[in-house]
C-alpha cells in the first residue's frame, strides 16, 4: 500500500494535500505536480511512501532540479512508483537508450527466482565466477544499492539532520513532518 502527500511551506506555515500518482510516469511529472503545488516558489516536499518497505521524499525549491532521498534504493527499484524516482542521475549512471522495462528488469535482477523457483546460482557458482574475471570486485555497475540513495540532506535546513534521516524506517513519514512541524497538517491527508 502506497501513501503520497504534498507539503508546500507557505508563509503561514505547511499546507498538506494528499495527491494520486496515477498519472504521474516521470520524475518530470511528478516535479510538475509539485510546481503546481508551490506557493510563490517556495519549498514543496513530496513523500511517498510504500508500507514497511521504503519512502522517498522530493524537494522541489522553485526551478530547480528537484533533489531525492530514497530510503531504500533496491526495494524502490521494485514499485512502480520508485522507478520513477530512480533516475540515471541519482543511481550515477550514464544516460542509456535501453527500453525502460528491459532496464527495470536488468535493475531488479529478474532471474525467475521471484516466484519460489529455486536459485540456480549456487549450482553455476563456478561458471559464474568465471563470468568475472573482467571485473575485480565482482559487483555489477548497473546494480541498485540496497539501502539509502540520494540526498541525505534533503531536510537539514527544514529541520531534519542528515544522520536522523538516515536512521528512519517505519512511520519515517510521521517523524520527518514532526520534525518539520508539519505532523498536524500531513494527519489531515493521511
């Protein structure tokens, strides 16, 4: 289950306001939205969140670039809605002209495993390795981190250290508008 909201800092303060993805397909539309949202150009924080499994927070400051934080990169890579977030730029990867489902799949790693077939690496173990030799750490460039992605100072001027942001997990949300003073206007929409 995803949850999604807008925080725009006004002069007053926050101002919440739930908001659908459905059509949202890119970062570009999703920066749009939040442009929309902006009052006076001003701050515009978007969260979103998948239950237990990662959140994502967007900081949309006027016109420029919107600056991301995933809280974890290799479980975004697998909802729809992370994919948008992780782009070429944040994952430091050059541009590609691949298909965008070839490369989904080429980032989450589908080897038909997902559905309880058994892993097949442990029997290939040695070709595998020879598959290697090229590169000496073994680690494929294209591969998603497991883990926190992106800015981690997103929120220090808001009010929110980089270490803290890094140690949130569940109901990160709740806790990011708290320490912003925004915990009453984000209940309203969620």
């Amino acid at each position: 289950m995803y949850f999604a909201a807008l925080l725009a800092r006004t002069e007053d303060g926050w101002e919440a306001s739930d908001t659908e993805l459905d059509d949202v397909e890119t970062l570009s539309d999703l920066t749009d939205l939040a442009r929309e949202a902006s009052v006076d150009e001003d701050t515009v924080l978007v969260f979103i969140e998948q239950e237990d499994a990662w959140f994502g927070v967007i900081r949309v400051d006027g016109e420029e670039d919107p600056r991301i934080y995933i809280s974890d990169a290799s479980a975004a890579a697998r909802s729809s809605y992370g994919e948008i977030l992780l782009t070429d730029e944040l994952l430091g990867r050059e541009p590609g002209a691949e298909d965008s489902i070839a490369a989904l799949e080429e980032l989450v790693g589908l080897d038909g495993t997902e559905d309880g077939e058994p892993d097949q690496a442990t029997d290939n173990q040695t070709d595998h390795d020879d598959d290697n030799d090229d590169n000496d750490d073994g680690l494929d460039a294209d591969a998603v981190p497991t883990g926190p992605l992106g800015d981690t100072g997103v929120l220090s001027d808001l009010g929110l250290p980089e270490k803290e942001l890094l140690m949130l997990r569940t109901d990160a949300l709740v806790e990011i508008a708290d320490a912003l003073g925004a915990a009453e206007v984000l209940e309203t929409v969620r």
